[in-house]
C-alpha cells in the first residue's frame, strides 16, 4: 500500500468488505494515495484477474488457516496472476512468540496453525516456484502487555528473537 507513494498502482484483496473498509479508513489516516489503490473483494482461492496480471504478490496472514492442500491451490493462484520474473512475498506469524500467544489468550484462538519453514519451502517447491528462500524479519518480540518502562529495558531482545518469519521468493518455473 505504501508503494503507492511511489506512483505504484496497488490491488487490495480480501474476502471480507470489513477488511476492505478498514484497510480504506486506515490509508486515509496515514495519508496514502488512494487514487492508486483498488479495493476488490474476491477469494485467495480464486483470484479475480488474468494470468500475469501483477509485478509482485504480497500474501500475509491467509495460508496459516489452510491445509497444505488448499495452501498449494493458493500458490498455484498466486503464482498464476504473478508475471514471469515478479516476486511474490508470503509472510506467515510466528505463533509461539509471546505477543501471539498473549493474543490468543485474550481473544481466543482462530484458525490458524503453525507451519514449519521447511513445509512452506517446500509447499512452494512443489507449485513449480524456484529460487525460494526463506527469511526473517525483525518486528518487536516483546508483547504489547509489557509496561513501557520494562519494555523500554528489554529492547535488546528484539536483535535475538524474531516476531515473523518472512518467505521471499522470486517466481521462476522448474525445466
């Protein structure tokens, strides 16, 4: 959505019109160009455009509530409306850090399950994507329940732990 600030034309997909309307409220309190983004509600599952249709996917949040079999019918989606040569992004949460987990506690459990970074990998394989690499990206680990004044003394645990786990690969075919 921030790349829109760059003259980039952005599509937001979601399943759910309360997310499209949040998304839309939310852009406008952090000043994003609107005019470059288009809210469509449709399905991960079956994604409404053509073959080749974006430079880069960026999925997160979705796959964790899916079985490995409905996670690759999304690849194969995803895969399908990314042009050759584009990147597709797939960030998943990691569920056993402690601001998920405090999450989960005080507003239940969803549907989501963990998955391994080496299932993903391989999930990703098997949808005939190539160079797949799996990455991590720091966000603070430390939950949102700590005071400030104790969170403020344990930021150093952020260059140690790592809140998501990012999936970053580059869309090629196998030969």
């Amino acid at each position: 959505m921030l790349l829109s600030q760059e003259g980039t034309c952005c599509t937001l997909l979601d399943s759910s019109e309360l997310a499209l309307k949040y998304s839309k409220n939310l852009l406008k309190k952090i000043w994003v160009n609107k005019n470059k983004i288009d809210y469509i509600f449709g399905s991960v599952e079956k994604i409404p455009f053509d073959d080749n249709s974006f430079d880069i996917v960026h999925n997160c949040g979705v796959i964790e509530h899916y079985n490995n079999k409905e996670i690759k019918k999304i690849l194969f989606e995803i895969k399908r409306v990314t042009r050759k040569g584009g990147q597709i992004i797939v960030v998943v949460p990691n569920l056993l850090s402690l601001e998920i987990i405090y999450r989960m506690i005080k507003f239940g459990k969803g549907s989501e399950r963990y998955i391994l970074k080496s299932t993903l990998k391989n999930l990703l394989k098997e949808v005939g994507l190539i160079n797949v690499e799996v990455k991590s990206a720091h966000a603070s680990v430390l939950p949102s329940f700590i005071p400030k004044i104790i969170h403020d003394k344990f930021l150093w645990l952020d260059n140690i732990f790592i809140y998501w786990d990012y999936l970053f690969y580059r869309r090629g075919f196998k030969k």
